[in-house]
C-alpha cells in the first residue's frame, strides 16, 4: 500500500515570508526510510562540505534557509518524492546549496539519488501575480470609462498631489521646501502646481521677475543644492541672468526651446531636470550666445543659402553632442538607435521601426540616426518628447524645430 506524507513543518511558513528562492529536488530511495531519515542524511552528508558560511544548521538559525521540507510518497519498498528548501541567500548561493544535494547517494543503509529540478524565483512569481491583476483592474478601469483622459499613474498620483500647494512668505511652493536638501526654483506659481503633478514637492516660485525676496534669498543659501528651472525661451534666460546675481544657483534646468515649465508633461519634467547643467557652464552658454547674436546684426543680408550655411556653422556644438556623433561610426547605414539619460545606448533599429520604438524609449534623450534626417524623423522626435536629432545630413522636407535639436554631421562634425 502506498503511504505519503505532506508535512511542511509547522515554522515554515513564517521563514518563507522573507525568502526569495526556492529549491525543488527530486529524490529516489532504494528502500524504505522516512522522513527524519532524508532531512537528517541532508544536513550532516553536507556539514562541513562547503565552509561555515554555507553550513545548513547555521543558516537556519539565522533564517536565511527555512524548514527543509520532503514530500515522499512510498511504494513498493521504495521512495520516491520531492525536496523543497526556501533561501533568502542570493542566487549564486543558492545554486551552491542546490548543488550540494546531488551529492548525497545515501539516506542510511539505502542507496538514493537526488537531482535539483528547479530553484523558483519566489518574487518573480509574486510580480508575475501582481502584473497578471493590474491587469485586470485596468481592463476594468478602462472598460468603465474612468480612465479615458489620464494614464493610469497620473490619476493615482493626482490624489496626492492635488491641492497640496502652500505659501512661503507669499511665494506659492510645494511642502516639502524646507524639510528638502534641494530646492527647485521656478517662474511663476502654475509651473509649481504642474510640477506638484508630476510628483515633484520641493518647488518654489520667484513670483516672476518682480523684486526678490530676502526670505527666498535665505532659504536658497541654506540649502545643498538650488536648481533654478527657466522656460525655453529668451525670458527664461533673462530670469536667469537676474536671479543669479542676486541668489545662490548651483545648476539650471531648461525646458524645451519655446516651452513652459506650467505645460510640460510629467515624462518631460523628469527629463529635463534630470539634464540640468551647472550655472556657471549655463552662463558661459548664454554669453557665447549673446556675442554671435551681436555679430549677426552687424553683419550685411546675403542670400537664402549662404544665410543658412552660416546658421548651421555657427551653431554651437555642445559636448555631449559630439559623443553623439561618435556612435554614427558604430551603426550601419540607415540604422538608427536611441541615447537614454543614462548614457547607455540602444540596440540598432531600422527607420521603419522608429516611430514604435521611440514611443516606448522610456529615459530616451536623443535619436542617432546613420542616415539623412527628414522632417519626419523630427516629427517622431517630438511625439516622443525626444529633444535631440543626430543624423548624416539633411533628408527630405527638412526643416529645424523649436522642440527637438537636430545635428548634421556634414556641417558640425
């Protein structure tokens, strides 16, 4: 008669709470031995095989092995059944234990085998389960019509950031300017509340370009970092050049050429603070700037085409652009692929490709693109919020945006 037992241990389930691994292995008896017998043959045939530091016994007091538990199922004179063992070890410690099972050839005076099937990734299985019901409560969400003019994150957000904007000595701000070690210096009182939208709490308004207030002033020097964010536009950089005189600023953080921080979307918020560059090289930006601007209205009208070779030369490169230009020689012809925030790269894709990929390039700063740039790459550019366009030279309908950079390698390389 065939007899099984199922017991799991009565502290297993506590220990397995925290585990992050579990090992499955099949196990054959030649002979009749019980359960004690296999989880004896366990901890002292491995005791002493792989050091201290992996020692069963010590792991479990320590709870980073739980309750070694047996399935066993008996027939025949034999033994047949399943070892499980939970580990909250990491993943190559785990597959040493794992490993040391097979090792075992006996279980007392019979001979048995022993053969990992499996180590199951506990939390992959637990976000597989969480993924699987999100899923569900969206299709739900979306079916109902709740979720038609938001995303799924914005809605949530929104509860928490929603009405959350307070006062500092009359300058609207997020509530967490003080008790934060950065602050976010902005314009005006609507790019704070867009930014308390995005999640972001540790804002506070300059009320424009009016007369700075001392207690702005001492609350910025207080702190580690100021980050002054400015508007995509000539106003912007005036602000700039005002504050900066007359406050701490540490780096600037600009939004897209004739954008406003009040109207950016969340992903472009992130973004652009994540890209903020120090004060002083922001500075150095500008006067550059101001010279060429001064020199061109000296200089005497010429032709369309003259005029438009003279726009690309004297188009400042920035340093990060030239690395962008250094991974043209890596890609294929008419291969394109995308520069995340991080500084990692894509893997190459084809042009008809691109406008999916850049939808889903999340982090993507900038497009190379080993091919002539059309105005319909920009156009897939700027739906992705993606600010920056490398490419070889001018393609088809190409024309410069306001809201994504684009660089030619036969005029700035």
């Amino acid at each position: 008669m065939a007899k099984k037992s199922n017991n799991r241990g009565g502290h297993n389930s506590k220990q397995s709470k925290a585990m992050k691994y579990q090992i499955r292995a099949d196990i054959k008896v030649n002979g009749t031995v019980q359960r004690k017998d296999i989880i004896g043959a366990i901890m002292g045939q491995t005791e002493g095989l792989l050091g201290d530091e992996l020692e069963l016994r010590k792991l479990q007091r320590t709870a980073r092995i739980g309750h070694v538990d047996v399935e066993m199922e008996t027939k025949g004179g034999k033994v047949h059944g399943m070892i499980i063992i939970p580990s909250s070890l990491d993943n190559v410690e785990t597959a040493i234990i794992a490993s040391s099972l097979e090792t075992i050839d006996r279980i007392g005076p019979c001979t048995a085998k022993i053969v990992v099937m499996e180590i199951l990734d506990i939390r992959a299985n637990k976000r597989n389960t969480v993924v699987d019901r999100a899923k569900e409560l969206l299709l739900k969400m979306v079916n109902s019509g709740e979720a038609a003019s938001k995303t799924v994150i914005e809605e949530v957000r929104s509860v928490l950031t929603v009405g959350t904007a307070t006062s500092y000595h009359g300058l609207t701000c997020g509530p967490n300017i003080e008790s934060s070690s950065s602050l976010i210096v902005v314009e005006g009182r609507n790019d704070v509340r867009n930014l308390l939208n995005c999640g972001v709490k540790n804002a506070i308004s300059a009320d424009g370009t009016g007369e700075m207030k001392q207690e702005l002033i001492d609350l910025a020097n207080g702190k580690e970092t100021v980050v002054l964010a400015i508007d995509g536009d000539r106003g912007g950089e005036m602000l700039f050049t005002q504050l900066m005189d007359m406050m701490k600023v540490d780096y600037v953080a600009q939004a897209p050429v004739g954008q406003e921080w009040e109207l950016l979307p969340q992903k472009t918020v992130t973004k652009c603070l994540s890209m903020k560059i120090e004060a002083s090289k922001f500075a150095h930006q500008i006067s550059k700037k101001q010279e060429k601007d001064d020199k061109k209205a000296g200089v005497e009208d010429k032709n369309w085409a003259d005029d438009m070779d003279e726009t690309y030369s004297q188009k400042e490169v920035p340093a990060e652009v030239h690395e962008f230009f250094d991974h043209l020689d890596d890609l294929d012809k008419n291969k394109a692929l995308f520069v995340m925030v991080d500084g990692s790269i894509s893997e190459p894709i084809g042009p008809s490709k691109l406008a999916k990929a850049a939808e889903e390039a999340d982090g993507a700063i900038a497009i190379v693109f080993n091919g002539p740039v059309s105005d319909r790459t920009l156009e897939i550019a700027s739906s992705a919020a993606i600010e920056t366009v490398v490419g070889t030279k001018a393609g088809k309908g190409y024309q410069e945006r306001d809201d994504v950079k684009s660089w030619l390698s036969d005029i700035h390389s």
